[in-house]
DNA sequence: CGATACACCTGTGTGC
DNA sequence: TGCACACAGGTGTATC
C-alpha cells in the first residue's frame, strides 16, 4: 500500500504525538509481523523518549533516547493511527478516551503526552525492529537502497549511469528500490505517463532529454501526493485517519478503459501485467 | 551480475 | 448464499 508519500504523509502525522515524548507504555501484541519483534522490545521501548522521527525511503525511523532507533515498514496494508486526547498518560490509570483493540491491531504505544499510537496491519507484510542509531543506514534493510528521489543524488545524470546496457523495461526497474528508493506500483506509472514514457521501454534505451523529463515527473509527483495526504484506495489511512486524496489525480493507476488525460490525446488506458504487477498506461501517448 | 518466479498473509470483489 | 479465483500502495529469497 504505502508509497514514499504515503510513508512521509505517515511521518509527518505523527510528529506531533510521538516527536520530543517519551513512550509510556508499549503492548506487543503478537511475536511477529513479516519477522519476529527483535529480543524484549516492549522493554526497549518503554520510558525511551523519541528525538526525532525520520524517513528513508517507505521506511519510518524513530531515533530514541537509548541510543537504539525503532526502524518501522507499513508493508502493503500496514497503518499507524493516532488516538486519544491530549491527556498526560498516568501509568495504571483508566483511559476512557482511547478506543478498545481492533482487529489486526499489533502494536501500540502509550505516549507521555497522552497520545497513543496503534499499529494495525491485516496483512502483516510490515515490519518493526530495533537498531543502534549510529548504524542504523547499515541495517540489512537500508543498506542497499538507492538514493531518495527527492533528494540530490537522484538526477537524470545519476540514471543515465546506472540504467546504461540494462535491457529489462523501465517499470520494473523504477520499482527495484536499489536504483531509486520509494517508489510504488501507483507513482512508477505516474510518473511514466507524465514523462510519455512507455513501460516496456528497455531502462538503457531512453534517451538522456527524456530521463531530464522522467527525474522531473517523478518528483513532482511524489511532491503532489504528498501535498495531497498521499493516494487512498483501500487500506491507507493518515495517521489522524483521514483519507488522502491524491487518488482522485490518477492519470492512469487503476483508470484501464478510461480516456488519456493527456490534452488532445485520443488514447485508452491500458492494463497490462509487468512482473506480476499490473500497470497502467497510455498506448498512444507513451513510447 | 540481471531477470524472473515465488513466497509471505488477509480481505474484497467478481462470476458462476 | 456458497464457493473458487483474481487481485491488492511491498520486498526478501531462490532460481535460472
């Protein structure tokens, strides 16, 4: 589900409730999502204070006070929501205000500041561990991810580099997170159509004014969602769980027999299946 | 190395 | 109403 501006939308929602507090109180609910929680992990959380909450990538980093940093992925369905109001939290104390355990609710956090954080995740493709924040970037899961595409290593020059002699097609590759880190099945064919790149196009077969084009629409797209709260379709709620909005900009995601929005474009969207994902395109305006 | 298939898991929509 | 099947914002692992 969640893509990099899903993620940061995520981020920045929690901010508020989780940024300078410290954890009171932390329920595991199960052993594990995609892995198992690392050793003790409601004890290495409780009484930390979070110093800062970051993102790499669709990953939430949350540095913490212990010298660890709570490493967290929302996997396809996973969700991280905010309750309560903004009471202190008084250990043993009744908390009328926060809502009872939903269904697939696997973690939760009890803020100082009187907040409680819930992680739910049907699914359970999500993930949670935690890692000495000095090396947290050296984490098997970070370690080999590409640059972010907002930031300044990711250039049309940075592509041309790395996309040289590969033959698989451009959809697949903007989806392998070692090449560029954050995008998704939604915003690949965003941003494929913006550029009226074809899908299929072979990675080391696309001219250089065109990768200048496609660095350009990748990130004006993700800077759009993430304006927009990012693109709800099913599970993807904010973290004060809201619905974002940016679904309803859809050129072509899960638009198949719809009208190319592209002006005086007389293309239909199609659908295809690219290594098992589907993706959506215009025949006529992308080559 | 690169490209592909499969695995993990639950929920929802569709067609018979 | 039941049931089978396809499909879903991801990604590590195994296999050529």
């Amino acid at each position: 589900m969640p893509e990099l501006p899903e993620v940061e939308t995520v981020r920045r929602g929690l901010v508020p409730a989780m940024e300078g507090q410290r954890i009171a109180g932390a329920e595991i609910r199960r052993p594990d999502l995609r892995w198992p929680f690392p050793d003790r992990m409601a004890d290495r959380l409780t009484g930390a204070r979070v110093e800062r909450l970051r993102r790499r990538s669709k990953y939430i980093l949350a540095d913490l006070d212990t010298g660890e940093t709570l490493l967290i992925h929302l996997g396809m369905s996973g969700r991280m929501t905010i309750s309560g109001l903004a009471a202190p939290y008084v250990p043993g104390q009744f908390h009328h205000h926060h809502p009872a355990a939903e269904k697939h609710d696997h973690v939760v956090l009890d803020m100082a500041g009187g907040a409680r954080v819930t992680f739910n995740d049907p699914r359970r493709f999500g993930a949670m561990d935690l890692v000495a924040t000095t090396s947290a970037e050296l984490h098997p899961l970070l370690a080999a991810l590409g640059p972010e595409p907002l930031g300044n290593a990711f250039s049309a020059e940075y592509l041309a580099d790395r996309l040289a002699g590969r033959k698989g097609p451009i959809k697949a590759l903007l989806l392998d997170q070692k090449l560029v880190a954050g995008l998704g099945n939604i915003y690949v064919c965003e941003a494929l159509n913006r550029a009226r790149i074809h899908p299929e196009r072979a990675g080391g077969r696309i001219a250089r004014a065109r990768l200048e084009r496609l660095t350009t629409e990748i990130r004006s797209v993700l800077i759009e969602a993430i304006a927009a709260g990012g693109s709800s379709l099913r599970d993807y709620r904010q973290a004060d769980g809201e619905l974002g909005y940016f679904q309803h900009a859809f050129r072509v995601y899960d638009r198949e027999g719809a009208p190319c929005p592209t002006p005086a474009c007389p293309g239909i969207i199609r659908r295809m299946v690219q290594g098992g994902r589907s993706t959506y395109y215009c025949p006529v305006c992308q080559r």
